[in-house]
C-alpha cells in the first residue's frame, strides 16, 4: 500500500516515509519499496501531492473494486477465509456498473447470501499488486452492510474461497493478525462504527 500527504506523521509499523522534492525521485522511490519486501507500505511525502499521485498512479493500470464489512445481529464480522488469508468479501466493479451495488453484489456472491443490507460508506483502500507481468492499482470502496447469521453462509469456490465466517471479538483478533495490512484500516473503521468504545 503506497499513500501521498502533504507531511510525514506516525506511520504503522513496517512503513517507510519518503519526502519527494522532485519528480523524477518517485519512480527509484517506488522501486525501493517494490524491493524491500519486509515493507507493508510506503508513504509520499511533499509540498506538491497532485502532482507526485498523478506521476505514480501513471505506472499503474487502475482497478475500481468494491466490497463490505458486514454485521450480524450479534455484532459479528462476516470474513471470507481465501488463499490462505483472512479477508472481507470483495471484488472489482463491472463496466457501467454502480460502485455500492457492485459492493453488494461482490459480497453476495463471495458468500452465498441472498439478502444483504447496505447502511453506509465506510472507507476506502488502495494497495498495488503485479499480475501477468502487469502493474495495478486498486481502489476499494468498502462499505458497513447487514446481513443475518439465520442464512446458510456458502463459499465461492470458483474465487478460490474455502470458508466464510462470522467473527465473534476473538475471530477479529486473528483476522487482524492473519490479513493484509490494506485491510487493517477496514476493520478498524468496522470496529469504531459497530463497537465504538465509550
């Protein structure tokens, strides 16, 4: 995951800050983060951001994607366990397709429900990956739905899926140990909007 701000603040753990005075510095920049692979992310930092985004997202081919942090009527996250990770049901928006139906939709198929309620958007994400030689970057909309743990939950086997769940508090606690640092901000906004601390 690769951020751009205006300054350089706290950053998680396993990130590396790098100040961009000059254009040219972005791409020896993002090869050093591509490089150091014990890195979960890297942040950009200058006085001119439009411009030094608009330079790195020029090595990428964009990928809009959509997905949902679902509650039960428990106060439960539904996780998809996929590929040896756990992970929130998502995927990419369809040409002409609307960002929260496709949301909707994503976590439906991902997890065999036939209902699912959308209340609000929750965050965004965005993280690079390599496919077929190919650079991407994607941007995912996240949104809080609801669903209830009365449907029988079914794994989308043919998107590699081999479980779906729901996390009581100690689920969660093992999901954000065995996901992707992208997806440590969506469960913490999940967190603050279903359990917000008093």
């Amino acid at each position: 995951m690769i951020a751009a701000s205006a300054e350089a603040g706290p950053l998680p753990p396993n990130w590396l800050a790098l100040r961009i005075d000059d254009l040219r510095e972005v791409r020896p920049a993002v090869q050093q983060f591509e490089q150091r692979t014990e890195l979960a992310g890297m942040l950009l930092h200058s006085d001119e951001v439009g411009p030094v985004w608009k330079e790195f997202k020029g090595r990428y081919r964009f990928v809009q994607a959509a997905g949902g942090a679902v509650s039960d009527e428990h106060g439960r996250l539904l996780a998809i366990h996929r590929l040896g990770r756990w992970d929130l049901p998502k995927g990419k928006v369809d040409k002409g397709e609307d960002i929260p139906e496709a949301a909707v939709r994503e976590v439906m198929e991902e997890c065999g429900l036939a209902r699912v309620e959308l209340e609000k958007p929750l965050c965004e994400t965005w993280h690079t990956y390599e496919r077929n030689g190919e650079l991407h970057l994607k941007r995912t909309d996240w949104f809080l739905m609801r669903a209830s743990s009365k449907e029988k939950l079914v794994p989308q086997s043919e998107e590699d899926i081999g479980e779906v769940r729901w996390l009581d508090d100690a689920g969660v606690r093992i999901l954000k140990a065995e996901t992707y640092p992208s997806l440590l901000s969506v469960v913490e906004a999940w967190e603050a909007a279903v359990h917000p601390r008093s």
